[in-house]
C-alpha cells in the first residue's frame, strides 16, 4: 500500500459521509416545510382568535331594547344656592 492510501483509510475509517452534508435539496425542502407551518399557524391562530370572540359575543347578556325617554321641561325657581 502507497502511504497515501494508508493515511486515506485512517481518515475515513469508522466515519459514515453519506448524507452528512446540507445539500440544495434539504435546504429547498426546509424552507418549504417554514413556509407551510407558517401558514398553519396563522391560519390556526386566525381561527382560534374567531372562535374566541364569537364565544365572547354570545356571552354578554343581551339588553333590553332602549326606551325613549321624553323629558319635560321644569321651570327654574331662581338661583341655585349652595351652603
């Protein structure tokens, strides 16, 4: 064996190379992943938020419908004093 090959083998034994590296294709594939959880999350969120403030509509207690009220005017008796 040429001393090439011997320092070679020593670098590589015990060592799996294959898949180690970050290729395009992860990363390519990473960033789709990003996107899409992303978008759930807005879309989750944005539907949680909804359903959260119909179940708050639903519970305030409806009013009664307002009456008119008709006010009267009152004649004045002079001055007001205050003691």
């Amino acid at each position: 064996m040429r001393p090439r090959e011997v320092l070679d083998r020593h670098e590589h034994e015990g060592v799996d190379t294959v898949g180690t590296t970050l290729t395009p294709e992860f990363w390519r594939q990473f960033a789709v992943l990003l996107v899409i959880a992303t978008v759930v999350t807005a879309v989750v969120s944005a539907a949680l938020d909804a359903l959260v403030l119909r179940m708050r509509v639903r519970r305030t207690p409806q009013r009664p419908p307002a009456t008119q009220i008709v006010r009267t005017h009152r004649p004045t008796r002079g001055t007001p004093v205050h003691h």
